[in-house]
C-alpha cells in the first residue's frame, strides 16, 4: 500500500465512515459586506506549493503528512494595499494613521468601513494595541464542522509583521458569523505593510470525520442564509460568552442551509 493509499483509506477513515460519517464535507462560503465593493474580496484559494519537482523519494515534497497537513488549509488574500503606524500626538497620546498620507489609496471613509482600534480596555496588554479589521467571509456547513483562522505560517515572509495576527475557531454548522481580523501590536515602532492578493490569513476545518476532505463551495446567500446570520451576528454588542447562545442558535437554525451557487 502506498502512502497516499494508506491517507485513504487509513482505521480513522474506515471506522469513521462505518458510523456513517462522509469522507467529503461541503462547506459554504460567501461575503456579507454592508457597503458597495464588495468586489474587493477575493475567493478563498486552496493552499498551494510552487516548489521544484522532488529530487529524492525521502524529500519533503513527498512527505504524505506534510501534503496532508498543506492541503488542508485555505488562503484568503489581502483585500486592500495599506501601510499603517502608530505616532504621537501633541498630547503624547498614540494614534495609528495611513502611513502613505495623501498618496494613499484608500479614502478615510474606506479606512473608518475596514478596520477599528479597540479600546484600551479590551486590549490584552496596555502596551499592544489590537487593531481589529473587517473580514467579511462567512462559512457554513450542514454537519458539525469548525472553522479554524490562522496566520498564513506557510507562506515565508521577508518582512515580518509588527506582532501577531489572533487566532480564532468556532462551530460553523451552528454559528456561521462573518470572520474577523485582529492583530496585536508589539512592536509600535514598525509599520503594519499590508499588501492586496498576497496571504492574508488561512482557514482550516475540524470535522467528524478527520480524514475526510473538505469541498469548498461559493455558496449562495439565501433568505434563510441571510436571516439565520442576521440572528446571530452582533450578539457580542449585548452579551458575554456567546458561545452559550449555541443551543438556542441550533434550535432555530433551519435544516438545510448550505446551497452552492449557480
């Protein structure tokens, strides 16, 4: 047996599948953007590799975990060109500007709809402010699946960014809100280079099955769609511990959800 054969059809996958779980799960996703251009959100890519043809049976390109592991994640690029850093007003208070001033591409109204700094009191650190951007992308599933949101770590950067991007998971089959991005700022000397089309964070999904292969499908926004996230969207602003509203949000949820488009 082979190693792609032994992925295939390993104990995980069979016993898994006798208990009648898919070896495939279709996963939804769509935008939910408020405003106009909307065109700026790019389809989520399947992660792929550019490297040479392998040189020896044992290279990596041929490790069966490491091909398991990178198919397993999406990439989501970079909506917009934007260059931000942190200066000091006349009252020594900091601020984060558009580090490009007049000759940036964004318009203030463009930077005030994409991203927010929290306020102190939320931050993790009094040291590290979190500025907390827009990231439209909703996910859902019809059989229980988590969204797993990450720093794209497998794409090499020369430029590393000023502090660390936050990682989130949450149940997709129940709880498909639109994604977030936040990044914490250590280091407040150094400007956050964002760049559009380049990796901006990855999406991973957990499901029943761990062996089975996710299907990644533009879904199509429905009136059920459409009224189950407005259900569901902004409870934060009303309560602490959103993850206890689970129950409740899988009483109300229609049975079918998922429907690709076109």
């Amino acid at each position: 047996m082979s190693w792609d054969d032994y992925f295939a059809e390993d104990a995980g996958a069979n016993e898994a599948e006798a208990r009648g779980k898919s070896r495939t799960v279709t996963v939804g996703w769509t935008v939910r953007w408020p405003g106009n251009g909307d065109a700026i959100w790019a389809p989520p890519q399947a992660f792929s590799r550019s490297d040479p043809k392998a040189a020896s049976a044992k290279s990596i390109q041929a490790c069966p975990a490491a091909i398991d592991f990178d198919r397993r994640h999406f990439v989501v690029p970079c909506p917009v060109d934007l260059t931000l850093k942190f200066e000091r007003n006349a009252q020594g208070q900091i601020q984060l500007v558009d580090a490009a001033g007049e000759q940036s591409g964004m318009r203030p109204q463009g930077r005030a709809n994409l991203f927010i700094v929290q306020p102190p009191n939320e931050w993790r650190d009094p040291n590290r402010p979190i500025v907390q951007f827009t990231a439209p992308y909703i996910f859902v599933a019809d059989s229980p699946a988590y969204v797993v949101q990450t720093p794209p770590y497998l794409h090499y950067s020369p430029v590393p960014r000023p502090g660390l991007q936050m990682g989130g998971r949450f149940p997709i089959h129940i709880w498909p809100r639109p994604l977030a991005w936040a990044f914490e700022w250590y280091d407040l000397s150094q400007p956050l280079v964002l760049k559009r089309g380049e990796p901006w964070f990855y999406v991973a999904f957990e499901t029943e099955n761990p062996s089975a292969r996710v299907r990644l499908v533009e879904q199509e926004m429905t009136a059920e769609l459409d009224s189950y996230v407005t259900s569901i969207t902004d409870v934060t602003n009303y309560v602490n511990k959103s993850y206890g509203l689970f129950a409740e949000a899988q009483r109300r949820r229609p049975e079918k959800l998922v429907k690709p488009k076109g």
